[in-house]
C-alpha cells in the first residue's frame, strides 16, 4: 500500500463533489489548453498565409490600410484601382525583380455565397510555384481554373461549362488548382483581361505583387511606389503587423477570461480539499496517533489535490482536443480578422504546458488545505463526545 | 517486575482568562510491563488529559513522564511520533477505520508511516479472529469486527503499550464481550493494557483500577 493509492481511494468518499472539482479544473485547463492552441495556430496561419502571398510586398491603391490587410489576405472588394501603367513603372524600378498586376473582386452567386474572382497572368502564376494545377491554366479568354474542391461542390471536373450570374456567355474549366490548404482554395481564377472585361475595368488591376531582387533594400522600393500618385506600398510585416495589433485586444481579453476560469478552479480544489480536511479532522487525527508524521499527512492531502488537478487537467485537455473544431468555428465568428488555416493548432509542447498548468494548480491550491491537515492534533481522535 | 511507564507530578493546565485551570494535576502513577490498568472516573475528571499523556499525544506543563526509559517531557511533536510509533498501539470508541481500505490495508495502515519490513498482518488478524474478512470492507463487516480490525491495526507495529479509550463504547454486550476477551487473551500474551473507560464493570476486568476525580488520581 502506497501513500497514492490511500490519496486516490479517498477521493472516490465523495464522488459528487470530487466530480464537481474535477469539472471545474476540466474547465479551466481546456479553456487555457484551446486559448494557448488558438494563439499558436493563428500566428501559424497568419505567417503561412503570407508566405503564399508569393511576393513581398503589395502595391495598392490609397485607402484603409486595416481594409486592405483583409483583402490581400481573404479577397474583397476594392473600388480604387492601379493601371497597367503603374505595373509597367514598378517593373522599372531599382531592385524590383517582378511586378505581377492582379484582378480582385466579389460576386454574389445564386446560392448567396459571395466568391471572389481572381484575374491572373502568367506571371501570377509564377509567383506560386508551389501550385498543382491538374489539366491546363488557361486555354483562352473563356478558360477558368477552380480549386479542386470547390469544384467537386459544384459538381464540376475538367470541360465542364459553367456560368457567372450576369455574364453573357459560359466558361470552360480547363484546370483545377490542387488543394493548397491556404486561402487560395476560396477563389475563381479567370485570366486577366477576362476578369478586368467583367467588371468593366479594363486595364486595371487591383494589386501588384512585387518580389525583390534583394530583400534588404525593401524600404528603398517601399518609397520609390509610394511615389506614384496614389499608390501605396505594403510590406509582408506589415500585414502582419496590422493583423497582430487587431488580435491584441482580443487576446488581451481572453487571456483575463482565462486566467479567471483557471483562478476559479483552483479556488474549487482548495474549497474542495479543505472541506474534505475538517470533515476527517479525527480521522487524521488517528493518523496521527498511530504514526503519520505531519509530513505524511501534508503529503497525503497534497498528493490527493494533485491528483484531483492532474486528472481535471487531462478530461480538459481531452475534451478541448475533441472540440478543437468547435472553437475554430466560434472564434472565427468572434475575430476581428481570422486566417484561413487552422485557428486551433496545438503540438506536444502545449500538452506538456497544460498537464503542468494542472500540477501547478494542484501544488499551490492543495498547499494550505495540507497544511491544516498537518497541524491537526492526534488527541483529535481521542476528544471525548 | 520492572517498570514501563513511571509518571512523576504530572500536570496539564490551561489558561482561561485569568485562571489556570488544571486538567491533570500532579498524578503519580507506575506500571508494571505486562500489567492491565482500567482508568475510570466521570465526565471531566481528566481521564482523557491523562491518557493523552500517557499515549504522548500530548506533552505535560509541568512533571516527569519516564516510557520505556525515555523522557517524554519536552520532547517536539517530531520525536514523539517516533516515540508512538516504537511503543504505543492506540484503540479508539470510533474505530476510525477508512471506509474506503479493505481490512488488511487498513491494519496495515501504521506501517505506511514508517519503514518497517516486517509486515505481520495476516497474522494478526488470525489473532483477533478476522483472517476470514482480509479483502472486507468496513461497511461490510459488525461494530465488534470493526473494532477488533482497529485492535489488529494497534498491534501491527508490535507496540509495548495497549491504549485503549472506551474500547467498547460503541458495541452492544455480545460484542463488547467479544473485545474483552480479545484484551484479556493479549494481556495473557504478555502486553500492557491501558483502558480508559466510564464503565465500573468494565473496568473490574483489569489487574488494577486507577480512579480519577477533578484532575487527580484518587486510588493507585
């Protein structure tokens, strides 16, 4: 018979109220396991989402800047456009090694969903060599390439014919973009020139992605566009940038939320272990007078309040992995902006950081309720009625 | 016959306000290794004071308490554990049995406290006439089994010394018979006895009746 074995069998005396606790901690380390999985995998997401930016910076059109980190990273719609003229000047530019225009706008379709339509060039293409495209890109003006899942959604494959609402004509699906597991699986892609022609913009483009020739001198060129009228420069850090300080109020608030729940819980253990303590005042006190020392005794109670957050940890741990979907969802809807990957991404570390959170919680909240215990007198067990 | 417990003016006293109240005062007692003593007396009359003393649960204001040799007087609550654990098996009115140990872990529960190889358990419990309840728990077994489990668990650590507070208390006659027998068996086996108890009957059982009134021993 061991010290653990005595401190476990203890805590099933009162399965009510140990599973009450046990619910409490549950709560309070999956509310800190999924906060600290959100945090890992939207920074994951944001960077990842950037990196398929393929280019290092953007040149757009004046405007809010909040606005256009959410369109370069989702899509959207953009009223002001850069010309042709504008790509051909940056070509130009000292250390520019390619300047790629870009089409972006929305349409609404039939089933309510707003899809954003993508014109690209060759030279877009080739800013994503990652790409898999399975048949061809583009054929001729009528050709549209689909991500792979969007098109099985819509029933289609490679030569199926399909039409924009309030566009004369169809389209052929010549290519269907594999999936890339980026924001990149959201859009249409349609050549240039078409997706300029339907939106009645022709020779204009929403975006320019520019990659460098050397990285370092990004600032050098980040002034050189911005000295086209009306024209602005966005570095890869500063989307980011933007996209972190609209999270920090909202991190800050869920980390108060958090850090509550978790205080609350270890308020439960210590609440719970107390109780347990007076209500087996003269059975310590037996303890006591049949050998335990006050260390065994402290180590008792300690052990059982351990044991108690360990075990709440885990259930946490284990109902938050299973909800992880669950949460991507509700956080979603919560954020100010939210990349397209994985919000909730959680590796062995915040495993490790969880079960530790819980040891913790049981060492501090357990530490008083043992020291009682400790103090008890033996003639406890011996007071007369 | 030589002497296991000599206790010399032993005094235990409390303040209240301004007064000082004696719970014991100035007792002289010796006992004999191997002899059984009843301690009677009414409600209040110190009884319990003194047998916390004397099972060094508690230490004395004032006065000598000699156990086995040792000075018990001004010793830390550290060393007398050590002290209980070498030579004193504690029987209690409420068992205090865990509820949720089968009967041999709960007999075996002293030996958790302390690193002793020797575990004589199943042996024990043949003594006391329980071999049979060895995976029972508590609720499974009658008041009198309860408490001879509790007996068994006083002896686990072979102590010198029996303390036993209303042993039978708790138990209707068929089974407190059943306890008294189980005592007078372990005193012919050569242990010392010590029974707190407010029943004269009880009491007549034992070699020897110290009676207490107001703090002090009236008969030794």
């Amino acid at each position: 018979m061991k010290f653990f074995s005595v401190a476990l069998k203890n805590l099933f005396r009162r399965r009510m109220r140990t599973g009450l606790t046990l619910m409490g901690i549950a709560i309070g380390i999956a509310m800190l396991f999924s906060f600290m999985s959100f945090n890992q995998g939207y920074q994951e997401s944001l960077r990842k989402d950037l990196r398929n930016m393929g280019a290092h910076m953007l040149a757009i059109a004046k405007g809010c800047p909040y606005e256009a980190t959410s369109m370069i990273l989702h899509g959207g719609e953009i009223k002001d456009y850069l010309t042709s003229e504008d790509v051909e000047r940056i070509r130009q530019m000292p250390n520019v090694a390619s300047a790629v225009g870009m089409f972006m706008n929305q349409k609404i379709f039939p089933h309510g969903k707003t899809l954003v339509v993508y014109g690209l060039d060759d030279a877009a293409f080739a800013l994503k060599p990652w790409w898999v495209v399975k048949g061809d890109k583009f054929l001729d003006e009528r050709s549209v390439v689909l991500p792979e899942e969007m098109a099985t959604e819509l029933g289609l494959s490679i030569g199926s014919t399909w039409s924009m609402p309030g566009v004369e004509g169809e389209f052929t699906v010549t290519g269907l973009l594999e999936k890339t597991g980026s924001q990149d699986d959201q859009f249409i892609y349609l050549p240039l020139v078409t997706a300029q022609q339907i939106f009645e913009a022709e020779g204009k483009v929403t975006s320019i992605a520019i990659t460098l020739e050397d990285i370092s001198k990004i600032q050098d060129v980040v002034k050189s566009v911005e000295s086209l009228p009306d024209v602005q420069a966005i570095t890869m850090s500063q989307v980011l940038g933007t996209a972190q300080t609209l999270m920090n109020s909202a991190q800050a608030m869920i980390t108060s939320i958090v850090a509550i729940a978790v205080l609350i819980s270890a308020l439960g253990v210590m609440n719970s272990i107390l109780m347990s303590v007076f209500e087996r005042t003269r059975e310590i006190g037996m303890m006591k007078a049949v050998g335990a020392s006050q260390g065994d005794v402290f180590a008792l109670v300690w052990i059982e309040s351990v044991l108690l957050t360990l075990t709440g940890g885990m259930l946490g741990i284990g109902a938050a992995i299973a909800a992880g979907k669950l949460i991507d969802g509700a956080l979603r809807g919560l954020l100010p902006f939210a990349p397209s990957g994985n919000l909730v991404a959680f590796d062995g570390q915040i495993v490790m950081v969880s079960l530790a959170a819980s040891l913790f919680l049981g060492i501090v909240s357990g530490a008083y309720p043992a020291f009682r215990a400790s103090q008890l007198s033996p003639m406890e067990a011996i007071r007369s009625e | 016959m030589a002497y296991i417990i000599k206790a010399e003016n032993l005094s235990k006293s409390y303040k209240r306000g301004s007064e000082t109240v004696y719970a014991l005062q100035e007792a002289n007692l010796v006992i004999n290794a191997g002899e059984f003593i009843s301690i009677v007396g009414p409600s209040g009359s110190g009884k319990t004071t003194f047998m916390n003393m004397l099972g060094c649960l508690d230490t004395p204001s004032s006065g000598g308490y000699l156990l086995n040799g040792t000075q018990i007087a001004g010793l830390k609550e550290r060393d007398l554990v050590k002290v209980r654990q070498e030579n004193i098996g504690f029987v209690f009115q409420q068992f205090y049995l865990l509820p949720t140990l089968t009967v041999k872990e709960n007999v075996e529960l002293p030996l958790l406290f302390q690193n002793k190889g020797l575990n004589r358990s199943k042996e024990i419990l043949e003594t006391v006439g329980l071999s049979h309840r060895y995976t029972h728990l508590p609720k499974e077994l009658s008041g009198g089994e309860m408490q001879r489990v509790a007996i068994a668990r006083a002896l686990i650590n072979s102590p010198k010394i029996l303390l036993a507070d209303e042993p039978t208390g708790n138990l209707d006659t068929k089974n407190s018979e059943k306890v008294i027998t189980l005592f007078r068996e372990l005193h012919r086996l050569g242990l010392t006895i010590i029974m707190v108890t407010h029943n004269p009957e009880l009491a007549r059982i034992a070699d020897r009746i110290i009676t207490m009134t107001d703090g002090r021993i009236k008969t030794a």
